[in-house]
C-alpha cells in the first residue's frame, strides 16, 4: 500500500513523501493517526506538481546564485586596519569582511565566508564563500593600512 506523509516519520520518509507500507499498518496506525494518507490519483498529481514547481524554484535559486558568484568574482572587497611596526592591530575578522561585502551590495554573512586562518597581514588574500546548495564562489579581499 502507498501512503503519503502529511508528517515525518523516522526511518521512513518526511512529510510529502509517498512510502511504501504494509496495509494493516497503513490503514490502522499512519491513517488512523493523521500522519499519513492513501495515494489517490487526485495525490499523485498533487505531488507530482509540487516536485516540478519545487524543482522550477531551486533552478531559480541557483542561477540567481551563480549571478552572484560571478559578480563576486569579479569584485576586489577593501578592508582597512590600524596598523603600528608593519603589524596589524589585531586581526580582521569575518564581522569586518561581511560588513564590506554587505557595502559593495552583497548579502553574505559572516558564518558563510571561509576564513582558514585569521588574517593579521597587509595584502592580498583569496576568500572562499558558501552558498546554499552546496555552491561556494571566491573573491579578492585587499587588507589596507588606516589613514
């Protein structure tokens, strides 16, 4: 018998997915409980028009993503630091470089750049970016000298 999830069911599937189950537990305890109900036709369409508008969204998703990173690429971020003896005051942090990339029109948060270590030079660095569906882009981030 096929059941469509209306809620999770560990070890199962999710809500929205159609399982495959034994009649008895189909009827008397996923029916029963509103956790699931049986596959009709009038179902299957449903769902069926449900993946392809999901489907249709996530392809949306991406490309606007894609937009982004080839923008950003193309995007050198400027960020400056106090410095004394050649050296930074401190570090720079991902705070600071999401704040000049939010300046330069991006959208991006801290958690989502890519810091191997913290940056406490002058110069050039190469930084990673993680977007939504595994997509990740890279920009030129120029750490300056104050005043």
């Amino acid at each position: 018998m096929q059941i469509y999830l209306l809620k999770d069911l560990p070890g199962k599937g999710k809500a929205g997915d159609i399982i495959n189950v034994n009649d008895g537990y189909g009827k008397n305890y996923l029916v029963k409980n509103k956790i699931g109900q049986i596959v009709t036709p009038e179902i299957l369409s449903k769902v069926r028009a449900k993946n392809e508008s999901d489907s249709f969204h996530l392809n949306e998703q991406k490309a606007a993503i894609s937009a982004v990173i080839k923008r950003l690429g193309e995007t050198i971020i400027y960020v400056t630091a106090k410095v004394g003896d050649g050296k930074l005051f401190g570090a720079v942090t991902g705070n600071e470089i999401a704040k000049a990339l939010n300046a330069a029109g991006f959208e991006i948060e801290k958690k989502n750049i890519a810091l191997p270590e913290p940056i406490k030079a002058l110069g050039e660095y190469k930084l990673v970016v993680h977007f939504p569906h595994g997509m990740r882009g890279e920009f030129k981030l120029h750490v300056i000298a104050n005043g």
